[in-house]
C-alpha cells in the first residue's frame, strides 16, 4: 500500500482524493440500484400506471433543490457572521446554488413528463409549479448577481442577502398543496399528519431516489466546490500579474527625445 508522504498538507490531499473517489464509486452503485429498482422490481401504479416511475426522479430532484438552497443559505449566514465570516462560505454557497439550479431545472421537466400522462397538459398554472418554477429563477438571479463585476468582499455581502431572501420562496414551494387547492398530491411522505402513504416496492423505489440524488449532489459539490477554488486562484494570479505589470510601466523611466 503506498502512503503519502510530504507532510500534512499532502496528507490530506490524498484523504480527500480517495474520499472523493469512494463517494463517486456509492453515486455510480445508488444510481444502478436505483434504476433496477424503480425500472423492473417495484409495481405499476393502479391509477398513474408506469407513469409513477418518474416520482422516483422527480421527488428526489426536488429534495436536492431544497438541500442545495438550504446549504446556500446557511453558507451565507456564516458569511454574514463577522465570527465565521470566510471566503470559503461564500465559495461553498455559489457551488451549492449552481447544482440546486440545475436540480430545479430538472424537477421542472421531469413534473411536465409526468403532467402529461396525468393531468393531460404539459404545464399547468398550478401553486406548486409556478412557486417552483419562481425559485429556479430567483437563484439564477442570484447566479447572475455573483457575476456582476465588484469588489469580492462586497459581491459576496450582497450575494449573501440575496441568497436568503430567495430562500424565502422554499416553505412556499413546499407548503402550497397545504396553503391552496392544487392539482399535485399532498406529501407522501412528510405530510401534516407524519403519516407516509407509499408503501413497499414503492417507498423503497422512491428512497433509493433519494439516497442516490444525495450522493450524486455531494460528489458534485465538492468537485464544483474545487473548481471554483482554482477558478479564484486563477483570478487572483491574473490581477497580482496585472499590478505587478503597470508597477513595472510605473518604474520605467521617460524616454528622452534628443532636440
């Protein structure tokens, strides 16, 4: 076995390689648990028929938009506290927003597919899609705020606020087949009553779903998470080149002009 050396910082680097690889090896083996189980082992519904299968995505997607959002707010909330105020939070609450919008996205197209077969309509005007499909945009505006131009302190302050105010349209999403007469179902599994109304093949589909989609959204966290880590290496290399070039103009000496 090799072990590896050069210290502690090298260390950890190669700790968190194998982590990364041992939590990119569970997504791979969730997900095909996943698809043998919701493709060939749990049952037809007896009102939705085949088109049930897609709840085993479509619920799971919708789980990992609000971990994604709530891991954004709470990295923001740490930023805005002066004890645990860090560059890393502010990086970890953009990682975390990016994946929730894709997520969202997906939970989006993945409630027309299954809109379609049961409702007969594509997209309807119904609480819980328009509510949801206002998240996906307010954290694109929130992804598109984080690229404005501006000091990084002063960025990541307002991208900070304008995560938590965003957060505010979850409960709604969440709640409004409680709040309003809706065409979507009530929970199935966390409803007011705490009473789960999936049962067997089923509830194992669907929490595999959800197992699987949760490791997928931490393995791509932590990959967004290093990537936007160099990405701001690569800028501050290319600002202290940029300073370190107009110091070298600022110290050339005028040329002069023989009369």
């Amino acid at each position: 076995m090799r072990v590896a050396t050069g210290g502690p910082g090298k260390a950890a680097e190669f700790w968190a390689r194998r982590g990364t690889i041992v939590l990119g090896g569970l997504t791979v083996a969730s997900l095909a648990v996943l698809v043998v189980l919701g493709l060939f082992v749990s049952d037809p519904d007896y009102q939705q028929g085949d088109a049930v299968r897609l709840m085993y995505l479509h619920v799971p997607a919708a789980w990992i938009a609000y971990l994604a959002y709530g891991v954004t707010s709470l990295a923001s909330a740490l930023y805005l506290w002066k004890r645990t105020r860090s560059p890393a939070w502010d990086t970890l609450a953009g990682a975390s927003a990016e994946i929730g919008v894709l997520f969202t996205g997906l939970t989006l197209v993945l409630g027309s597919l299954w809109g379609r077969p049961v409702w007969n309509v594509w997209w309807a005007w119904d609480a819980r899609v328009v509510s949801t499909a206002v998240l996906f945009f307010l954290y694109l505006g929130y992804l598109a705020l984080r690229r404005v131009p501006a000091d990084p302190a002063v960025r990541a302050r307002r991208s900070a606020i304008a995560a938590l105010a965003a957060f505010v349209d979850v409960p709604v999403v969440h709640f409004s087949v409680e709040w309003w007469r809706t065409l979507h179902q009530k929970g199935s599994v966390f409803n007011r009553e705490l009473n789960p109304t999936i049962q067997g093949n089923l509830a194992w589909a669907l929490l595999s779903g959800v197992f699987a989609f949760t490791c997928l959204y931490l393995y791509l966290l932590e990959r967004r998470y290093q990537l936007a880590v160099m990405e701001e290496a690569i800028e501050e290399r290319a600002l202290e080149a940029a300073i370190a070039e107009r110091r070298a103009e600022a110290d050339v000496p005028p040329v002069r002009v023989p009369s």
